[in-house]
C-alpha cells in the first residue's frame, strides 16, 4: 500500500515547529527517523496532513555527561548508544538491550526519542528507561517540563507528550557503586519484538540482594513493573528456592496478554525463565 497524500515541512527550530503543531494540531505529525512512522502511513493506519521533519533542529542528537546522569538527545541514532562509551560505562542496562532492538539498518536510523515516543509495550528502550529512573524531558511553546519514566507510558502507544509537545532528551542516572544491572528477551529471531523481556536494576552486596527494580515489556500494554516479586530479593542470596518463589510471585503478579506468539501463561511462565536466567549470573550464581 501507499500512504495517503500528506504535506511536508522541515522545522529548522524548535519554535518552528511548535508552530506547525499548533497551526495543524492533531492532522500533524512528527517525523524523526521513521522508522515505525513509515510503516503506519503505507498502511494509512496514520493519515496526517502534515509531516514536521526534525532532523535538522540543532540540540536535539548527542550524549552528554550531566554529573550524575548522562542526557541523551532525542534525536541520537541507536548506533550512537550503541557505540557509546559512556553508555558503556554508566548505564551498561541500555548497553545490553541495544543489540537487541531490531537490525542494524534499523538501529542506523532509528532515534532513541523515537523509540521512547512511539511507547510500543514490547520495545526495550522503555522498559530500561522506567527500571533505571529515567526522566523524561518534554518541551512545547510554552516551555519545558520533566516526567518520570514511570508516570510517562500512559497506556498502548500512549505517553505523557502533550498536544503540541515534543520530546526533546532522555535523563538516564549513573549506576551507582553497588548496583549491576541485566537484560534478557525471548523472541522468536533475534531482531523480532520480544515475545517477553526483562529489564533488571538490583543492588547487590556480597552476593545479597537490595533494593531491587524488575520491569516487564511485552506483558501489558505498557512496561510493566513487578515490585512484590522485587521485594522478594531483598536481603536474600541467590538461591534455587528463591528463583522457584520468584517464578510463583510472577505468575501472581503479571497479567500479561494473548497474541498470535504467545498466552498469557506462556508469558508468566517465560517471565520466570528470564528472572532466573538474569538474576542468577547478577549473584554469581
């Protein structure tokens, strides 16, 4: 198929294109990498009259080291993560489910903004943005405000984004001494949507468990946190009693749904496999 006939602009400012989105409102749409973008139009699931193409705005691509967090622009390439050093190093959590996003002529093009944006529930980005902390930085004409990656994935493709906002960067904390981070999906070829995946943050001490975040993509319609079954680390060493009642919590806790790839049950059953794949070599189990 072919998309409907639409027009095209190219903001050359943030300012220009928060005009754009107020003159044509919701008939606009924003134009980063495409890469799912495309693909909605040629299946006229997306009809816009208006592309607002942002790739030329200055600002809005590259990684910076803000103190304790590094500030992720928007509009930087998931190669540039991917190969990023300082991701590397701070927050190893994006690191590890870089690999995993699609294929490189996908991750050549697409944007991390994009990704994060675009709040499909079985994407990494977001998973790992609301386990490590992330915030959130939303602009629009009449200024900037932060969320939290918590409170931004509102619900299926739904954000905190507001009517003629635009997500300018990501916030992403440092790791901190003591905490290890782990990611792990399922999917059926690698580059497929997970069937289910898992983002882990846990502070370890000693091979004992803290604090500890666990948050599901491809198990609701958002990413989904599992904090009873994350409690359930705290003040325990690796054990295979404890992945048994990790794997039980699990089955409580997620309601995950059905698809052509997997049940709900199929899914609570795999979020134990991955806990115990995960979380064992975190100890040094």
């Amino acid at each position: 198929m072919k998309p409907a006939p639409f027009a095209y602009a190219r903001a050359e400012t943030l300012d220009e294109a928060f005009g754009l989105l107020a003159e044509y409102g919701e008939d606009a749409r924003i134009l980063a990498s495409g890469q799912s973008l495309m693909a909605t139009l040629n299946m006229r699931l997306s009809e816009p009259e208006l592309l607002i193409d942002i790739n030329r705005i200055d600002g809005l691509a590259g990684i910076s080291d803000s103190g304790d967090a590094l500030r992720i622009g928007a509009m930087t390439r998931h190669v540039d993560v991917e190969t990023s050093e300082a991701v590397a190093t701070h927050t190893p959590l994006i690191a590890q489910a870089m690999d995993h996003i699609a294929h490189p002529a996908i991750r050549n093009r697409g944007t991390i903004g994009g990704s994060i944006a675009f709040a499909d529930p079985a994407a990494e980005l977001p998973a790992c943005a609301v386990a490590l902390g992330a915030t959130m930085h939303i602009a629009g004409s009449t200024g900037e405000r932060d969320v939290a990656a918590a409170d931004f994935f509102k619900g299926l493709y739904e954000t905190a984004i507001g009517p003629g906002e635009i997500l300018t960067a990501v916030s992403v904390p440092k790791i901190a001494p003591g905490w290890k981070s782990g990611f792990m999906e399922l999917a059926r070829r690698h580059g497929d949507y997970a069937i289910i995946g898992l983002a882990a943050h846990v502070e370890i001490d000693g091979g004992t468990f803290g604090a500890a975040r666990l948050v599901f993509f491809n198990a609701g319609d958002r990413p989904i946190g599992a904090p009873q079954t994350a409690a359930l680390l705290n003040g325990q060493n690796w054990s295979d009693d404890l992945a048994e009642r990790l794997a039980a919590s699990l089955k409580e806790e997620l309601d995950p749904p059905d698809d052509l790839n997997a049940d709900g049950p199929m899914r609570k059953h795999l979020a134990g496999v991955l806990v115990k794949r995960t979380l064992g070599p975190l100890a040094g189990a």
